[in-house]
C-alpha cells in the first residue's frame, strides 16, 4: 500500500469538512463516530453559533449526537483557517440549478477557493457535491495545486458521491462509498481515508466515472417516477386504477422495481442532477433524450394534478373561485420537513391562481412555513367540514386520513395513501 494511503487507513489524522449541512454534519459525526478528530467549517456564522449550542437544524442528526461529538472530537468553526489543521477535507456544499436550469458551481467554487488557501502537503481533498463529470479535474485540481503543490507528491484529489437519502433511517457509515480519484494513488489514498469513516467504500477509476455513477442513480430515479407520472395519466384516460395496476407489476418478484406516481419531483436532488448530465451531454453534442423527456412529464405532473383537482371542483357544480380547498402535506416527500423544490407547493399554488382558497394541513413541515409560502394552517384537530375538497399531496404517516375522509368532503388522493393504508371510502378519488 502507498505510505500516504496507508497513513490515512492507520495512524490518527484530522478531518475537514466544508460545508455543514444535510451531507456534511452527518459525515462530520460519522468521522467523530470513527475516532477521527474533525474541523467542521460553514460560512455561516449564525448557523454554526446553533451548531455549537447543541442545537441540531439537520433532521437525521439529534441535539445529543451532535453534543456529545462537540465535547470530544468536534470542532466547528467559521474560521476557514482552522482548515490548516486538516489532513483531509471533504467539500459537501450546495450544488443547485441557476435560474435557466444550468449547474451552478458557485458554492463548489468558492468552497474551492477556500480549500486553496489552506492547501499543504499531505493533503487529501474530496468533492463531495453532486455535478457534472469533469468537474473534479477541471475546477478542484487546478485550485489545490495553486501552482506550488504537486498531485500525488504532496496532494491527493477525489470525487465521492453523498447519497444521503433525507428521512431514511440509513446512516452515513453505513451507506456504500464510491470514490474515484484523479489518480490511481488519489484513489488508494481517498478509499483509505473513506474507509476510516464508511463501512463498505467502492473505488473507481477516476473522479469522472464516480461523478457520472451519481448522476445514472438520480437520473434512473427521475426517468422512472416520469414513466409513473405518464402512466398515471395515462391509466386515468382509460378509466384504470394506476395504484392497482403497479400492485399488480409489482407481484413480479424480478425485472421490475414499483415508482409511484404523485403531484411532481421535488427535493433538491432528483429534480436537478439529471439536468447537470444533460448539460453536459449538450456540450458533446448528445441529446439526452430520455432526461429530457423525464423532465417534461415530471414539470407537468403538478399542473395535471391541480386540473384533476379542479374537474372535482366543476362535478360538484362548484366554481373553482373562491372555493375552500384544503392541502394536506406540503413537504417534498413524506415524513420529513424540507419544502424546497416541493410539488405539492406547485399544485396549491395554481389552483390558488385559478381563484381557489387554500388551507393547509401538515403537522411535519408546521404551520410557521405554512403560513409563510401564504397559506392558512389548519391543524389535526381542525374543523374540515367547511371544505369543498380535500387534496393528499405528501403523505405524512402522522395524519389521520380516515378522520379526513369521514369529516365528509371529496378527497383527492395523489399519492395513493388511502390504497397504501388500506382505507377504503366512497369519497376518495385517487390520480
Ligand atoms: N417520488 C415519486 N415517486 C417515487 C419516488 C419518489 O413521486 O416513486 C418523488 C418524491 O415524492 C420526491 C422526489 O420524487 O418528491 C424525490 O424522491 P426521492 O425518494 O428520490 O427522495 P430524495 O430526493 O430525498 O433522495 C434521493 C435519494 N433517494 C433514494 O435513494 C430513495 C437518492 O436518490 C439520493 O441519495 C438523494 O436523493 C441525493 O441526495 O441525491
């Protein structure tokens, strides 16, 4: 084993990590979790001033975790400097859209920058974030090397995938690693410094295919949540029931795995990352055929369902304007708090603009937010009979959907909840 690779899988190192949100702080506890001794830096100073009052903002990390890591291991800082101390800095910043819907590498640039400055021999420097293949070579190695430091003599450059699933009880340790390096002995040295921290770490051939390997997983999720979305149309136009239908295909113990249909993709990946493949595919002059049709059923799949919602609205002979309408559930998905990106959001906000009054009912995501994006917060114990219909648009499982179709109005199902909870009502209408 190189010395620098065998220095990372044996003797006691510190660990940087550059940016604290939903990806960093679990890596950073899991690597405290791991015996490593950990700088975590965020721009941010407010939010650090949280973080080192015990007070968690990341829902798969809980105040004692993150407090008893504080009292032994832990350091969080806004003072990028500190980064000096660090054998190994791990980048998990925001890599969002721009208002075209092209990759936006500000955070990755600037957190770039900020690993530039700290650089030293012995340094192991992995990118994190999701993006576009290249992105590694072009943007990290050229900043880590800053003209005095040398790759492989002094530096060592990787691109790992986060693949944190935002509510799922899996944790960071335990999820599998693929780390590509921009060399053969960045690759040993980065699988070296992962495996301290992850349980099962996947080396690969280069940054490149790591990078691209993240994009297939998230562009697989949204190709196959667009063919649910389209069948889920397509099911309704002849009169089928698409939660019946997928039940069905999904008897077949092998070659097929359920997606469900729903209001839209949301979240702040499966929306997004495909458009960084795509992006890139443009400038080898590929057209990515399937991204980009995936992207047109899954953006139309918000206004679909609110024109479902309302054809509901005319059966009772009512005008959509100024009917009461409540939602229920405006988080991205089920059981976790983060709105952004959320097609539920999307779906009230057009029936809103076609006149309709809304209210909203979510317990997880609370009645602050609600009221915030303009709606009225109703809450569990609300009186429900003074609403025309009732819209399931994100399924938490801490609401009482019996309670909810028993209060009398129609109930417009878009994720199948009342089916999945064996709750069967004359007055639900699934899409
Ligand atoms: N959705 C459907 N139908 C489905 C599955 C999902 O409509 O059958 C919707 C969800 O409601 C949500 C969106 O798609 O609005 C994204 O759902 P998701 O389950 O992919 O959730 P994310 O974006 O929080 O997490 C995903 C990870 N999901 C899983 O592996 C299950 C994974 O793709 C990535 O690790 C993660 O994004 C990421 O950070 O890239």
């Amino acid at each position: 084993m190189h010395e620098a690779a065998g220095f990372y899988e044996n003797e006691a190192w510190t660990a940087g990590i550059v940016g604290l949100g939903y990806i960093g702080l679990p890596l950073a506890l899991a690597a405290c979790r791991s015996g490593l001794d950990v700088i975590g830096f965020d721009i941010d100073e407010a939010y650090i001033e949280r973080l080192n009052d015990g007070e968690s903002v990341i829902e798969d990390v809980s105040d004692a975790e993150l407090r008893s890591a504080l009292a032994s291991r832990l350091e969080l800082t806004a003072d990028a400097g500190r980064l000096r101390e660090a054998d190994a800095i791990f980048i998990c910043v925001p890599s969002p859209l721009g208002r075209n819907r092209e990759p936006d590498l500000s955070y990755i640039r600037s957190a770039v920058e900020v690993v530039r400055r700290v650089a030293h021999p012995r340094m192991l420097v992995s990118l994190e974030s999701t993006t576009y293949p290249g992105t590694t070579e072009e943007i990290v190695v050229p900043a880590v090397l800053d003209g005095r430091l040398r790759l492989d003599e002094d530096v060592w450059v990787a691109f790992s995938p986060e693949r944190v699933s935002p509510g799922d009880q899996l944790a960071t340790a335990d999820i599998p690693k693929l780390v590509g390096g921009v060399t053969e002995q960045s690759t040993a040295v980065a699988a070296a410094a992962y495996r301290r921290i992850i349980a099962s770490v996947h080396p690969v051939s280069s940054a490149a295919v790591a990078e691209m390997a993240k994009l297939l997983e998230n562009t697989y999720r949204a190709v196959n949540i667009g063919l649910a979305n389209e069948m889920s149309q397509l099911a309704h136009a002849l009169g089928l029931d698409i939660w019946e239908v997928i039940d069905a295909a999904a008897t077949k113990p092998f070659g097929f795995q359920p997606f469900y249909p729903g209001p839209g993709v949301g979240g702040h990946c499966i929306p997004l990352d495909p458009q960084f493949l795509a992006w890139r595919a443009r400038e080898a002059k590929f057209a990515t055929r399937f991204i980009d049709l995936a992207e047109e059923v899954n953006l139309s799949q918000p206004i679909y369902t609110a024109r479902r919602v309302m054809s509901l609205i005319n059966q009772q002979r009512l005008p959509v304007y100024g009917t009461e309408v409540l939602g229920v559930g405006i988080s991205y998905k089920a059981n976790i708090a983060d709105d952004r990106e959320s097609a539920s959001l999307e779906v009230l906000h057009e029936l809103e603009a076609q006149g309709a009054v809304i209210s909203v009912l979510d317990p997880v995501v609370g009645e602050e937010r609600i009221e915030a994006h303009g709606f009225t917060a109703v809450s569990m114990d609300g009186d429900l009979s003074g609403f025309a219909i009732v819209v399931v648009l994100t399924d938490h499982d801490v609401i009482d959907y019996a309670a909810i179709a028993d209060a009398g109005p129609i109930v417009f199902d878009a994720r199948g909840a009342y089916r999945r909870r064996g709750i069967a009502r004359g007055n639900v209408v699934a899409l």
